[in-house]
C-alpha cells in the first residue's frame, strides 16, 4: 500500500493525499476525512523518507544527559522526546556520568551524528567562550545557566528556574513554620554548579531571617545529588550529636535518602526534623512522609528547550534565557515547630 | 586539527593513527602510546562522518518505550543507549504511552529514521506474524516475551525475567513468612500482558500450598502500573474492611504507592501489613521502609538485548530468547506473621 495506492481509492491526487497526511491546511474537509479513514483502513504508514532526503544535513538533535541516575532528567527526557518528534526531527541522546565533561561529549555526539542542534541536560555554569568553540551548531543549557561563566549572552540559550532563589523560598518556608536550626546537605561536586547557587539560597535567606550559620549543620557529601552519599552524609551528621529540626536538600532523591537516614536514627519526619527539597518528582508524591518540595515545571523547561532550539536552527533567531517558577507542592515532611 | 596533523606531528601515516583511534591491534604499544597521547594534548575528536558515509544504511537503532512514567525503563535505557554507543550506532528512543500500540510506533520509526534494528522496551505478549509484518528489521521483546501469542520462536528475539516464577517466589516468600491473606494488586491492562503472568504466578504460588484465593483481596487498577490508581485501588480494599497480613504489587512504584495507602489509613508496614514486589529501583532502597523485592538485573537485560540485535543484524545470527533470573532483595517492608 503506498500513496498512490491511497490516491488511487479515494480519487483524488497523490499530492492532496500529502497534503492531508503533513497536515496542510488547504483541503477541503469532505477529502480530508475521506483520506485520513482509508489511510486508517488500509493501515497505511507514511514514509518519510523522501521528505528526509529533501533535507541537506541530517535531522538528529542531540541530548546529553549528565548524571546518569537523575529522575528528574530521565521525566525531562520523555518530553524533549515528544517535542523533537512533533517537530520531525530525530533525538539522539546521550547519557554521561554526573562529573562527566559534558561539552566535549556533546562536540564528539555532533561530530559523529552531524547533529543539527544541541541541548545540554544538566552542565557546569562556568563556560568559558574558548571551550565552547567546540560546539558547532546551536545549543539550549537546559537546567542550568553560564552565570560563573563567561560567554556572551547572545552565544547560547538557556532554561532553567532561579536556583538561588528556589533554594532561598525553600528555606523561607522552613523559617517561617519556627525552625532556626536547620542543616543543608550540599553535593560537592567539583565544578562549580547547581549545588553552589542553592546553597547560596540557603545562606541568603538565614542572613535575610537573622540566622547565624553554624557550619556543624553543613552535610557536604561526595559525588553528585547521589542517595548513597547523602544517607551516610545524614548518618555522619546525626552521630555528631548536633542539634536540628531541619532539613534542607538539593533534589527530592538525595530527601529521600536523608528522610531514610533520619527514620533508620529513630528521628520521625516531620515530628522531630522536617525535610524539605528541589524537583518535585512524581515519585516523592509517595514518599513516606509525602515530601515538601519546590517543583521545577519539567514539562514546561522540556518544550521551552526545544522550541528555542528550533527556532534558532531554523529562523535564526536569537538566543533566549528563560528563568521559569518552582513551586511550593506542600507535602507532610514540613511541620510547624 | 585533523587526523593528518596528528600523524604529521607524530611522525607516521595517516593509516596508523587511524588504526589506533579504531582500536586495531597490529600497532606497536609504543606507537599507540605516542599517538593516543598527541590525540589528548591536542584534544583532538575523531570525526566517524567518513565512516558513517560508508555504510549504505543509517546506524539508528529504534528503541520504542513504553510507559514513559517506568521507571524500570527509565534505568534500562540508559544501559541500551551506552551499549548501542559503543557499537558504533545511533540510539533513537521512541517514548509511547503504556496501553499505545508499540508496533506501530515501531513500524513508523523504522520508516521514518531508516532503522537497522529495533528493541522493544516493553509490549504485549500475544503478537500475531501477520501484526509483526509491519517490522522489516530484526527487533528484540525486551522485558517480555511472546508467550500468549503465535510467533515463531525463530522470528524474533526475546530478554526477559521469568514473569510467572518471579511472581511465584515474592508471594511464596510472605507464604514461608507464615501469611496466609495475601492480597494483590493488579493492574486491569487491556491487552493481555505482563500483569497476566505475574498474576498467574501469585495464584500458582497459592494453590501449591493449599491457601484458598479470595477474590476480595484482588485489587484491579485502572492503567498500567500507575502510582495514583494503585493508592486508590488500595485505598478501596481498605475500606471494604477485608483481612489481611501481606499485599504483592507487581512493580516497585505500585509498591511504594500501596505502601503510602496504607501508612495513610493507620497501618505500619510491615508490622500491620507485609509488602513484596517486583523490580528492585534504586529509589525503592530508600522507601520508608526500604522495599524487599524481586530485583530484576536490568543491567544485564539492556547488555543482552542490544547484543542479541547487533549479532542478528551484523552476523545475521539466529533469534535467542533469555530468561534471565530475579533474585530477592530483602527489605524492610516484609516480617514474619
């Protein structure tokens, strides 16, 4: 069953079956269903390989994904996915270690999949424009910025929340439910990235609330927003014998190994510590307790990405910085002190 | 900085450097050495364009997955993209609903992208050859098989657990924990599938040690697999204010969802109630409490089925199917009766 043979049976023109079938708007309505039923009927599927051999270069966006145990990136992936899709394009992902070099990783991916576009999930926030000459076509920070960088503004694009400010609303809400004493733990990666401006949130808004640091409550843990590391980074702390009726985490992952280290001490989240977090994974709607999270709108970041991409690689427009909303989802793992 | 500077500046032919970048054996150690080293210092990055331009295909290999919210697929496919990597191909991921039609995504995909080969993460399990015909190219059923269907086993390849003995061993563990009301929760797929045989599994496990099945401890959920409806659907058996020690869910997530239903209404897990599942997520060693389940070696699954493919597509050898063995990760979640 080919096009003609769909042509043929409705008695209309192969190029009306194409137009019906890439969704142009000029026929009639009569025809269009027409078409469309005995396509369905026939269970005939367009080939579009002509249409790709049309195009000069390859059709492939690349995704980099660093940080090969994120949920929250594996969510981001599914719609990134969709968006390219619709577009007619072809996602090739590519999954990297969290402390991984993700641009030259995304350099050798363009090389090898003569890559149209590109987009980072996940990077360091401190390119500089030399390192960047490696990268060739046009290219989206999704979940991070180049703020500890030095490229130009108009050289790349960039969707993500405001990390410092989405840390700092997090650990308003524990101020204000009464909690002075509140620990943070922060991944130490080795590059300077998410971790340093949430952090920063985090100092920020005890300056802002007149509440003095105590580096006792600071959990630094190995690798990058891994499980393993913050559950022996909680128990490291618990056994200091240090005094906190707070929590604050980088990711909902790295919550729920630190409201696991905190239950395996005999400490009830949220009775004797709440815990509070950054993501907003639709597992964490699970935890036990429900975790309190800021949400990142994963959907949204996902089709803010491609569609700036897009429009760069096919318009030429200029490059965008979208800084979106993490929201307060109010779970169980905050109370009141 | 080409493969002809490398070569110029380590004094041999173009050839050697490009035997050392494909790692080919017959190069001296001490010209490998030399020229890898060039190849660092320079940071120079191979370009396969060439390479590619000799194969008469494409290099895509499709993986279509579906469930995008599985998070067992989420990990798989991370092992499938670095193993299709490593082989020289392009991994392009298909992301579909779990009740959509995955051969038909399959059959659009391999026209679209020119596929030299196809991994099904997930599907359903009563294929027809006539269905089938939609696919040209070698494909493998990763995760499951074609056990209520009528393809040939020489048709197509399988990697999978033994669905029905996994199931089977998880319920006659809370048996030998000395629980005898053992409830269920079972997604209601539409197709016949997965939940089938694990179902199947649970009433074998029953029967052979002589504990009558009471339908009111099955809990059919809407979807496939998801969070909300498994909460509901326990919430439900809950309130019906039916007896029992112990519930199996068929996934790690459903767990983790059965779990909070019934934390919420007042039960501890596992002193009021036992839970067991199949899986074995990362996430779901840090669930409160820490999940005992069946721990699929999702690993080994992504190695083995992309190795199968590009055995049949490069070698042309013939179809396997693996059943691959799940073994018990005690948790918390499970304690004697």
């Amino acid at each position: 069953m080919t096009i003609k043979d769909i042509a043929k049976v409705c008695g209309v023109s192969v190029s009306t079956v194409s137009r019906v079938l890439n969704k142009h708007p000029d026929v009639s309505e009569t025809v269009r269903r027409r078409v469309l039923q005995e396509v369905e009927t026939q269970g005939y599927i367009p080939n579009n390989s002509a249409r790709d051999l049309v195009r000069s270069r390859s059709d492939a966006i690349g995704v980099v994904v660093r940080g090969t145990g994120n949920l929250f990136f594996a969510e981001m992936l599914k719609t990134i996915g969709r968006e390219i899709d619709r577009a007619g394009y072809t996602m090739v992902p590519r999954f990297i270690d969290s402390d991984a070099d993700e641009v030259k990783a995304g350099a050798i991916l363009e090389r090898e999949k003569k890559l149209q576009g590109l987009i980072f999930l996940g990077g360091r926030f401190d390119y500089t424009p030399a390192e960047l000459t490696l990268i060739g076509v046009p290219y989206v920070c999704c979940s991070y910025t180049n703020c500890f960088g030095s490229l130009e503004e108009k050289d790349y694009s960039s969707v993500s929340i405001d990390d410092h400010l989405t840390a700092y609303r997090a650990t308003e809400h524990l101020i204000r439910c009464g909690h002075r004493r509140i620990a943070a733990v922060v991944p130490s990666c080795s590059d300077r990235s998410i971790s340093e401006l949430r952090y920063d949130g985090f100092r920020s808004a005890l300056r802002d609330y007149g509440i003095a640091f105590d580096s006792n409550l600071l959990v630094e843990t190995g690798g990058c927003f891994e499980m393993p590391e913050t559950y022996e980074g909680v128990c490291r702390l618990l056994r200091c014998g240090v005094d906190f009726t707070a929590l604050l985490t980088l990711s909902d992952t790295t919550a729920m190994a630190a409201m696991k280290a905190l239950q395996d001490h005999g400490r009830s989240v949220p009775q004797d510590c709440s815990v509070i977090a950054i993501d907003g994974l639709n597992v964490s709607e699970y935890a036990n307790p429900t975790l309190t999270t800021m949400v990142q709108p994963v959907e949204e970041m996902g089709r803010e990405s491609v569609r700036i991409l897009l429009d760069t690689m096919e318009n030429g427009a200029p490059t965008e910085h979208l800084r979106l909303e993490a929201k307060l989802r109010a779970g169980q793992s905050v109370c009141d002190l």
